[in-house]
C-alpha cells in the first residue's frame, strides 16, 4: 500500500515558522510522499517562500509542490520555485517527476497549478473579447500540460494528479456557486480521465469538501488545510490487484 500525505492553503508568512515541522518530520513513519497543493504562501514573496522552504527541507520523504494564485500574487513564482526546489521539493508546472515509495514502488506525480472556467454546463467559452479567449486558453493550456505529464508516468505503480484549482464541482460544496468559475475547471478532469491517474489532489476551496470524484471514476481530494483541519492527510493508494483505502 503506497501512502500519500496531501495538504494545501498553508499561507505561511514569517510569523507562523515552525508550526507545520512537527507535524512534517513524523511523515517518515507514515507516508511515502508528501504533496503540497498551492497556495503555501500569503503573498507569494521571497520571504514567504523561504518560510515554507524551512518547513519542508530534510523531511525523509520526498516533497512534490505546485503553485497556487497566492503563489503568484506578488508576480515573482520563478523565485518562489526556485527557492522551493532548493529546499528539495519537486515543484511541477506542466511537469511529471517520479519517486520512490515503499518496497521500491514508482509514485508518479503530475503537476499544474490549473486555473478557473468552470464546470460542464456553466463555463466560459473560448469567444468573444481577447481577454475571454485569453482566460480560456490559459486554462486549456494548464490542462494539456497536466494531460501531456500524466502520460509520462504510464509505468508508474501509481499515477496522482496534483493541481491547485479543482478539477471537479464535487469539492466545492459548501463554496458560493457563483464563484465556482474563478475555483476550478473541467478541462483539469479531462485530463486527469484521458491522461490516466489514480488519485487527483487539489486545494483552493477552503470552504469546500474533501471528496469528490471524475467521470472518469478518478477519486479527487481536496486537501486544502481548512477543510482537512490538520496538517496532512493521508491516502493509501493500493496496487494493481488492491482496493483502495482512506
């Protein structure tokens, strides 16, 4: 049984240094990985960054990131990756990276931080003013990326889709409908159907539900730290003849 510890909107800025750690350095005794879901920092600055680098560095599991839209609020993401990434942390962006679990089991992991749209039925369409078109492609794109990694990790024993927006409107129970838009896609879905995975983590609706599932028949978490309500979850991802368990 492979074990996947998850968390995301951890908003970390000076003041709240080492309150994570603790949590963090028992992973080694109860997970193979750890993914972190976006926005794990309050303004996407440097310094914030240098925060979170602090939390994750030296765990004994490996630590596989993406982005979220406070990630990037201070227009400075290359740095934030970079400092994460120093840190150890596989930051993905449209990227795959590959890992090992338990027993030497392959944990493949695809990342996009994603972004909004909609869901079937009620999205934005790719028409109208450049801006619309704009906002549409961007997602498109995100997805393609996320799509285009998942089919990397086919020899994987495991494939996880790692995204920030949510890939499904299941999650986002208890969130305003009105803003269910500007919280996730269901490009991010297709590509997690058509790309392959066994498991889709997400974060950014802190008021929404953990639970959730593609057409697909993908299980998708959302593992924002509101919902969750502690620092990590953890999911057992089983292999090919198991049954999977929360």
């Amino acid at each position: 049984m492979i074990r996947v510890a998850a968390v995301g909107d951890i908003h970390m800025g000076p003041e709240s240094q080492g309150t994570l750690r603790p949590s963090f350095e028992t992973l080694p005794g109860c997970a193979d990985v750890l993914l972190l879901a976006g926005d794990l920092t309050r303004h996407g600055t440097p310094e914030e960054a240098a925060v979170v680098a602090r939390e994750i560095k030296d765990l004994g599991v490996p630590v596989v990131a993406v982005l979220g839209n406070h990630d990037h609020h201070d227009e400075r993401p290359e740095e934030v990756t970079t400092i994460l990434r120093d840190a150890g942390a596989h930051v993905l962006e449209g990227q795959a990276t590959v890992v090992s679990g338990a027993g030497g089991t392959r944990i493949g992991v695809a990342g996009t931080k994603g972004f909004g749209g909609g869901f079937v039925g009620r999205c934005a369409g790719e028409f109208g003013e450049p801006l619309m078109k704009e906002f549409v492609r961007y997602s498109r794109r995100c997805a393609d990326g996320l799509h285009t990694a998942l089919k990397e990790l086919a020899d994987c024993d495991v494939r996880i889709a790692l995204t920030h927006f949510a890939p499904v409107p299941d999650t986002l129970a208890g969130e305003p409908p009105e803003i269910y838009p500007f919280l996730g896609s269901y490009l991010l879905a297709e590509a997690i159907d058509t790309g392959g995975a066994d498991l889709a983590v997400h974060g950014h609706a802190h008021a929404g539900t953990e639970h959730g599932m593609t057409s697909g028949g993908v299980r998708v978490r959302n593992v924002a730290q509101p919902v969750i309500g502690q620092a990590f979850h953890v999911y057992h991802l089983p292999g090919r003849e198991q049954h999977p368990q929360e």
